[in-house]
C-alpha cells in the first residue's frame, strides 16, 4: 500500500468513523434515555419485569458511549493524518483503542439482539478500524523515515 492510497484511506475511513460515531453516541444517549424511562416507572409489575434487563441495558449504553466517542476521535485524528504525517502516531494509537471498542461493542450488540444488523454493524465497524489501522501505521512509518 502506497503513502498516498494510505491518506485516501484514512481520509474516506476517518470520515465513515465520524458518521457512524455520532449515530452510536445518539444511539447510547437514547437506550440511557429509555432505562432512565423504565427506572422511573411507578408501575411495579412493569418495574421488577424492566429491572430484569435494566443492568444489560446500562452496560451496552456505556460501552455503546465510549466506544462512539473512541471512534468520533479516532474518525477526527485520521482525517488529520490524512493531510499531515505528524499525526500519523496518534492516528495508529487511536485506531487500536478503536478496534478495542469497536470488539467489545460488536460483543455487547451480538450477545444482546444477535440480529443480521448488529452482527453486520460489528463486521463493519471492526472493518473500518482495521483500515485505519493499516493505514495510519503506514504514514506512522513515513513520517518515521522523515525524521531520519
């Protein structure tokens, strides 16, 4: 892989990451949204029936949240390395706590629907993190060679 193929890369990836990272932030503000809703329910059947899934449902949101803003900085840190090899570091460390969030989101999303799409969302985002990844370590190396 070129120095430049790398960039283009980065740059369609860092952008893909941004978008999928706002959606995954709405998406954790909104399941804390609705344990929030269940957790208030005066209700007490209804109550003791939504605390069952109320601990699962906190968890995936605060992993969802971390993960989705992992990947927003991820996503803003590529497209700088796209145009600058100095941030060819960060963008290579970020990128790996991107894989890590987008493994362990894509853990939480299976084990909590195993739906097509959620299977498909973990395949993606773990797709797009690997790409940044490679590239990133690419202008990493280039702007290692600079410094020689």
């Amino acid at each position: 892989m070129t120095l430049e193929t790398s960039r283009k890369i980065l740059k369609i990836s860092g952008i893909i990451a941004v978008i999928c990272a706002v959606f995954a932030i709405i998406a954790a503000i909104a399941v804390f949204g609705v344990s929030g809703i269940a957790a208030t329910n005066k209700d007490v059947q209804a109550y003791e029936h939504a605390a069952e899934g109320l601990a699962g449902m906190l968890a995936g949101g605060i992993v969802g949240l971390i993960s989705g803003i992992i990947a927003l900085i991820e996503g803003i840190i590529s497209i700088k390395a796209s145009k600058n090899n100095k941030f060819g570091g960060a963008a290579f460390i970020f990128a790996i706590f991107g894989l890590i969030g987008s493994v362990s989101s894509s853990i939480t999303s299976i084990s909590g629907d195993g739906s097509a799409s959620g299977i498909l969302s973990a395949v993606i985002s773990i797709a797009i993190s690997v790409l940044i990844l490679l590239a990133a370590n690419k202008v990493r190396q280039a702007r290692k060679s600079e410094q020689i």
